[in-house]
C-alpha cells in the first residue's frame, strides 16, 4: 500500500533530484524511494572497522647483532646511538 506525504526538501536538493531523475527515466517518487530504501537497509548501529595508520614501514625482527636477553648490552647501544646524536649536533 502506497501513501502520500509531503516532504520538504532545500530547492537545490530537489532540482538535482528532478533532473537526476529525468536523466534516469523515472519518476522523482522512484529515485525518493530507492534512496530512502538504501538508507534504510545499511546498519548504523553495526560497529564500524577502525583503520589505523601504520606506525612503522619497518619489516620487523631485531637488527642483527641484538640480543635482547642481554639488558647491558642493549643499555650499551642505546648510549652509543645517543653520542652519535650529540655528535651529528654539534
């Protein structure tokens, strides 16, 4: 069963719909109720997928030569990577 109402719409809006519609061969009311169709059946509610950005292009693993059991050595590193920072500012 169809019904009447009365809908109202910018006239901008609806001058794109009328000329869509004309451009289609169909009625306004068709191209009205298809898209009231769609919005209906996506599910809003559904949680949507997060898309994080990569943090890294990294391949992963450990560079070769770390050994990561070995806490002093791993400390070691670190402080030679600082002075060659404090090196390249000077």
């Amino acid at each position: 069963m169809t019904e009447r109402t009365t809908v109202r719409l910018p006239e901008d809006v609806l001058s794109r719909a009328k000329r869509k519609a004309a451009a289609e061969g169909r009625t306004l009311t068709s191209l009205i109720e298809d898209g009231l169709r769609m919005v209906l059946a996506t599910n809003r509610n559904a949680p949507k997928k997060r898309i994080l950005p990569r943090i890294s292009k990294a391949g992963g693993g450990l560079m070769p030569g770390v050994d990561v059991t070995n806490i002093s050595g791993l400390q070691e590193l670190d402080d030679l990577e600082d002075v060659a920072r404090m090196k390249h500012f000077r």
